[in-house]
C-alpha cells in the first residue's frame, strides 16, 4: 500500500499528432482509467519543456511514460530509473519532444533524490505525422499497460 503521505506521479509526454510519438500519452489515458488510487496523480505533459524539471521536484516517486529510441522492437517497454539511462539509451536524441529527453534526463540528475524518477520507454517505429499509432505499438498497448501496472503495484499503487 502506497503511504498516503507520499507524492507520486505518472506523467505522460509525447506528441499525439505524431503517430508513436503519442505512446506515453495513450498510457498515461488509459491507466488514468483502470487507477482509482488517490495517492496517484496522472498528468499529461505533452511534448515536454524545461519547465518539467522543476515539476518534478514536487514528487516523492515520478513515472515518465514516453515513447523512445532505443534501437529496441518496436513496442518494446522498458522501465528504468534515471541513473541508468546511459545502458538504454542509444543516441543522443531519444525523443522528439521540444527537447530531446536525454537533455531532460540529464538536468534531473541536478535534482536532490533524483533516484526517485523511473522512465517506462516504449520503443517507437515512426514518429511522422499521423494520429495513429503504429500496429506494433497500437496492438502492444494493452501488455504495455499490464507491466507498467505491475511495476506501480510496487510503489502500492493499485
């Protein structure tokens, strides 16, 4: 059981006019739905800014849903905290936010506790413009949203 003292949040960013690009936004929409845990906050932060480091100082535990590029298959999850992203990460630019979230990821390091921010990557396979996701990602969704769950489960999120 989450302690009711506690602040977290899941926070959905990504583009939804650019097909799975929107992955983290799509997640965050439908574990909104299946949550009904008041120790929770979802928010949707769209296509990220600089603005979000500051947010994030104001959580005891942060889940970033985003879509990533991690040379993975596409569809992949993988939930990792901030200090290893470094393994996860293949290129520079991971995201194609208003900022790269490598460069986000890296100001966080600057926060106090940072240890506290987890990222659950999907592996993205076209961030063109569309509203669609892709059948990879459209089709995993449902899986996607199963582990991301489970892993809130330990933080007593239900």
């Amino acid at each position: 059981m989450s302690h009711s003292s506690e602040r977290i949040a899941i926070i959905g960013l990504g583009n939804t006019m650019r097909r799975d690009d929107g992955i983290g936004i799509r997640l965050l929409e439908r574990l909104r739905d299946r949550t009904h845990d008041a120790a929770a906050r979802f928010l949707d932060f769209g296509s990220a800014s600089f603005g979000l480091v500051t947010y994030l100082k104001e959580f005891d535990k942060v889940l970033l849903l985003d879509g990533v590029d991690a040379g993975l298959a596409a569809g992949t999850l993988r939930i990792f905290q901030l200090k290893d992203v470094q393994t996860v990460v293949k290129e520079e630019k991971i995201s194609s936010h208003e900022i790269a979230l490598a460069d986000l990821l890296r100001l966080c390091e600057s926060i106090p506790g940072a240890g506290h921010i987890h990222i659950a990557g999907v592996q993205v396979k076209d961030v063109s413009y569309g509203l669609e996701l892709t059948p990879e990602l459209a089709s995993a969704q449902d899986k996607i949203v199963e582990e991301i769950a489970r892993f809130l489960s330990s933080w007593g999120i239900r």
